[in-house]
C-alpha cells in the first residue's frame, strides 16, 4: 500500500512541477492578458491541473494543454505539432483516423476538394460526418485552435485539410477528440449535380495523409514560388510560404527578376491565400511601389520580463541565447510591462531603383497571419493596390512574436511555443482581421468547375 502511495504522491508532484513552469513561463508572455483577464487565466490553470492530475493520459494532457492556450488567444501560443519529440509525436498525431479527402470550409459548409478514392467529385459538401452534421464537430474543436485574438476566420482555416501542411491541425484534434468507431467514417454527402450519396471510407494515417500532398520541389534549391505571365498581360505571382530561413535558392534575385520584367503588363497579382507568413519577403514588393522611404505604423514592442529566471532556464529551448536577456536596458511601463528598443531603420522600407507602375491586386484569406497579414497592411498603407478575397487572419489589435522559447515540461514532455514581443499599436484598433477591399468567396459549384473565382474576380477588376 505504502508503494502505491508513494506512486501516487510522485505522479502528484511530476504534475505540479509541469504546471509550475506552464504558469511561471507565461508570467513571460507579453500578451497574455491581451484579450483574457488574469481571473480567466487563474481559472483555466486550475481546471487544467484537475483534469491532470484526474487522467494520466498522454492525449488528454496535451488536449487540455492545448485548449487552455488556445483560451489565452494568441495565435503564436500553442502546443506545436512539429517541435514535440518522442511519445508526444508518435501518440496524438500518428492515429489512423483521417478523412481520406481534402476540404475547406464554405460558410458552414464542409466541401470536398480533393476526394482521391473516396468517389467524392470537387464541390461535394458532406452533410453528415458520422452521424452528424460536421459544422457540430468544426465548432467543438475551435477551442482547441490557436489564432490572434476573437477573428475566428483564422481558427475555422487550421481546420481545412488543404494538403500544404505535414500534420493538419483538424486531423490532430479531430482524431483525438472524435476518432471513426470501426475505423470508418460514415458520410453522406450532396453531390455538385444535385445528388446525394451515402458511404463509408476507411480512416487514413499520417503517412496516408503525407501522400496525398502535391508533390514537393524536385530539388532542394528550386523555387517554391510560381510565376506565370497570362497572354492578357497580367503576371500572377503565388507565393505559398515565407518561412525562407534555410531555403537554399536566392529568393530575392528570383524576385527581382520578375518584377523586373513587368514593364508594358496589365498588372501583377500576387497570391498570398495559403501563406501564413514567416519572413517580411513582401517588403521587396512594396520597395517597388512607393517613390520615398516608407515608416510601417509604429507599434510599442513589450516585454515582460527584463532577464528570465535562472531556475526556469532549463526548460526554455530558444536558437538565441540572448532572448533570455530581451529586457536588459528596457524602459518601465504602466501594468508592468517593458519598452523594448527599436530601431526605426529596421523597419524602414527603401523605393528601390526600378519601381512597378501597374497596378498590383493582393489575395487574401484568413490564412494570412503574422508578415502576410503586416504586409497586407502596409499595401494599404501605402495605396500600393486593391486587397481580393477574404478577411485575413492575425489581428489589428496587435500580435505577439519576434523571439521565442520553447517550452518543454519535464516529466510529460509535453513543448509548447511561448513568443517573448508584444507589438502593440499605439492608436486603438479592433479585434479583427483586415477586411479586403472587394470581397470574394469561391463556392461549392465554382470548386467543382474548377474556377478559381477570387483569381478571376482581381483579373476583372484590373
């Protein structure tokens, strides 16, 4: 008996000890009470340490943790998928539960984009996921879902399966939460011509998943953009992703070039929907819009914390060792926060020397978040050209990034991302995303015909 206590009191205090450092590593984080006061924060803390120290369960601790952080709404705060190691990888995200088809959310509308061998044409909305309309289950797991603030467009785009990521947020939580019985999903779907169709298709794994994406750069120093000049004159420019820190091709060249050759086009369109963003890659395009230097809006970079806590060093994983002293020299604010210098000439854009006189048409979804949503900002600023689409993601209000640790709790190894700079505007915004300036939505009939109508409607407008 005397062992079994001895378990037991271990187990309690391996718990403690995680939570202590989940609160003492947010006491860091520059936005935690952005949008959450400290009783919803104390609270949530509490309720996740009862539902830890109820169930030893791998999948419900990381669930948990994960839905408290979503609470803290902070789209750069979050278990991440890709920095868990060992058990933590291996158990929640390599489950053989996936929807074995692509999808996107159309309103409330769940519609096929992709249906493989499921015998799904494009353009079919699936009315009942096993046993259930599937908006039901979209919105259970929006709680679990990271994003900047209430712009819940964001949240609803992380549970897309588009094929562009190597673990999807809706297959983690979906199959965590709300696995197939038997392995099998039971669909039923309405048909693009009008017809309906009942079926069960066997639930796929990561691998599985892995396959269906497109296929990626045949070599490592290709291009992962695309550029096209249509015969009418106007250049599309799609660019799926900024996170350029280790690409191994010369992307500012690769840029340059084309924007070089735009003299006499119609117009250039650059195609930001699938970006979530990464490094300010726009900024070269904006370089070519403007005739003087150009000042983003200025916004406040706060911190926290002036030196991290010794003790709690060894849990916080960084690729800079000097984040750990990111408030050395930091002037005081009001509600304990510090000023963080900055530099203006960081910030600064510069005309280059060969501008683009066409005129330019962003597209935009909520996908955008972090240096997609700024630089969807700074077009606006600037009058560089019209924003096509949907309301972007990240938020007016403000975001939180720059510097990061990485968390990582002891004994349940569980990691979670922490960003240390708060960017605070210093005029008062709203909790929203930005609003394009000719809104446009693909739909379920245009999916099927395969007509591209947020592309098509920013060729009219030109």
């Amino acid at each position: 008996m005397s062992g079994v206590s001895s378990r037991a009191a271990a187990v309690d205090a391996a718990v403690r000890d995680d939570l202590e450092i989940v609160r003492r590593a947010l006491e860091l984080h520059p936005g935690l009470n952005r949008y959450v006061g400290r009783t919803a924060i104390a609270d949530g803390l509490a309720r996740l340490a009862a539902i830890w120290e109820a169930s030893p369960l791998l999948a419900d601790r990381y669930l948990s943790l994960s839905r408290f952080l979503a609470s803290i709404r902070c789209g750069h705060t979050y278990c991440n998928f890709f920095n868990q190691s060992g058990a933590v990888a291996a158990d929640p995200f390599d489950r053989p539960t996936r929807l074995p088809f692509h999808f996107i959310w159309i309103g409330d509308a769940m519609v096929v984009t992709t249906g493989f061998d499921t015998g799904l044409p494009r353009g079919s909305v699936i009315t009942s996921l096993n046993g259930e309309p599937p908006i039901r289950l979209r919105d259970r797991l929006l709680e679990y879902v990271r994003a900047d603030g209430h712009n819940d467009a964001k949240r609803v785009s992380l549970l897309e399966v588009r094929g562009d990521d190597r673990i999807e947020t809706f297959d983690v939580f979906q199959g965590l939460l709300h696995p197939p019985r038997d392995g099998v999903h039971r669909l039923a779907a309405r048909l693009p011509d009008g017809g309906s169709r009942t079926l069960d298709v066997p639930a796929i794994a990561l691998a599985d998943r892995r396959a269906q994406m497109p296929v990626a750069r045949i070599a490592p120093d290709a291009p992962s953009w695309q550029w096209r000049m249509d015969p009418n004159g106007v250049a599309v420019l799609t660019m799926p992703g900024w996170a350029m820190w280790d690409a191994k091709w010369d992307w500012k060249a690769w840029l340059a070039d084309r924007l070089d050759s735009l003299d006499g086009a119609r117009g250039l369109i650059v195609d930001l929907r699938d970006n979530e963003g990464g490094e300010d890659c726009g900024d070269v395009i904006l370089s070519r819009l403007i005739t003087r230097d150009f000042m983003p809006p200025r916004l406040q970079q706060r911190l926290r914390f002036r030196r991290t806590p010794t003790d709690l060093d060894p849990y916080l994983d960084t690729w800079d060792d000097s984040f750990r002293k990111l408030g050395e020299g930091a002037s005081p604010l009001p509600g304990g926060f510090l000023l963080r210098p900055s530099s203006d000439d960081a910030l600064r854009i510069v005309p280059a020397a060969k501008r683009v006189h066409c005129p330019v048409r962003v597209l935009t979804s909520p996908v955008n978040s972090s240096a997609t949503f700024q630089f969807a900002s700074n077009m606006r600023r600037i009058g560089g050209g019209k924003l096509v689409g949907r309301e972007t993601g990240g938020n007016r209000r403000g975001i939180n990034g720059g510097c990061f640790f990485f968390v990582r709790l002891p004994h349940s190894k569980i990691e979670f991302d922490l960003p240390l700079v708060g960017y605070f505007p210093v005029d008062r915004q709203p909790d929203a995303g930005l609003a394009p300036d000719i809104p446009v939505s693909d739909t379920a009939a245009s999916i099927a015909r395969q007509r591209d109508v947020v592309l098509s409607t920013a060729m009219a407008s030109l």
